[in-house]
C-alpha cells in the first residue's frame, strides 16, 4: 500500500539521499538537471519546514520524496507558450524515488496520490518542470495526461512547462 505524507523533520536525511540518488540516476541517463548546488540539504530542509515536502511511503518505507507547493511557483508568470489552468495549482518539484523502487512505476503512483491531495484541498489543477533531455520524465508527464505547454526560466535555465487539470 501507497500512502504521500508530509515529510517530518526526522525524515529530512533519508529524503536527501533520494534526492543524491535521483542526481546520481540523473547521470547515469546521460544529463544533469540537479547540481551539486541545487537541490541541497537546505532546499529539502526548508521544504520540509514549510510543509511542502512529501514523502512517498510504501510499506511504511519512505520510497520518494517530493515537493508539492500549493503557493504558485514566480517563474511560471513568464512562460514562451500558454498555461491552459488556472490559479489556484500545485507545483511538483524535486521528484525523486529510492533506488530500491526504481522500476515499479512510482511515479505513476506518485502522480495519483498527489493528484488525490490537489481535489481534496480545492486544487484543480498542477503544473510541472523538468530539463528538455529528461526523456524519463517527459515520457511519464505524457502518460499521466500533462501537457506541454511552453519554456519557463527556472533555476537559471530553460524548462518544459506541463500542466495537466484535475476532474
């Protein structure tokens, strides 16, 4: 059984080494989107202060972490394209998964539960970045009915936007 919960701050070094591990995987497709600088210890901290870092438990094993921000994201006003949803939305940044999970469709899961938590907090719609060479991430957008809206500025550099509305 699947369950997202927010992150306690006694999870905050398990979480980071996800994040270390969805680097480290990140490199071995081929591309970097995270750098030794971003995320960091601080960023996951921080969300987790904020009560915006997720957990992914399976089995009461922490299985991915993720940051879910229902306050907007300031780099989404100015998009090359057209977001087809509106305020209010979710942002989903930092995704990443355990190396002991990988393979088993998590973030499939991930999407569900995280679309679970936008309907019952009056969310309808969420919105998404990710690295033009993130070909994993792109594919899973696209299954989960995202769609590919434009380029936004994030992190000093061009992204994908996807945005996908909730029923």
């Amino acid at each position: 059984m699947y369950t997202l919960k927010l992150a306690r701050p006694d999870e905050l070094q398990t979480c980071w080494e996800i994040i270390a591990m969805g680097r480290d995987f990140q490199k071995e497709q081929g591309f970097t989107q995270w750098t030794e600088d971003y995320p960091n210890p601080d960023t996951i901290r921080d969300d987790i202060e904020a009560q915006k870092g997720y957990v992914i438990k399976a089995d009461g094993r922490i299985a991915g972490y993720m940051c879910v921000d229902f306050d907007g994201e300031p780099a989404y006003n100015d998009i090359e394209g057209e977001w087809h949803t509106k305020a209010p939305y979710a942002v989903v940044h930092r995704m990443a998964f355990h190396g002991d999970f990988r393979g088993r469709g998590m973030a499939d899961v991930a999407f569900r539960l995280i679309e679970k938590l936008c309907l019952d907090n009056q969310i309808a719609s969420i919105r998404v970045d990710t690295d033009f060479p993130n070909k994993r991430m792109l594919h899973i957008l696209e299954k989960n009915g995202f769609v590919k809206r434009g380029v936004i500025v994030f992190q000093g550099s061009g992204k994908l936007a996807y945005d996908k509305a909730l029923e």
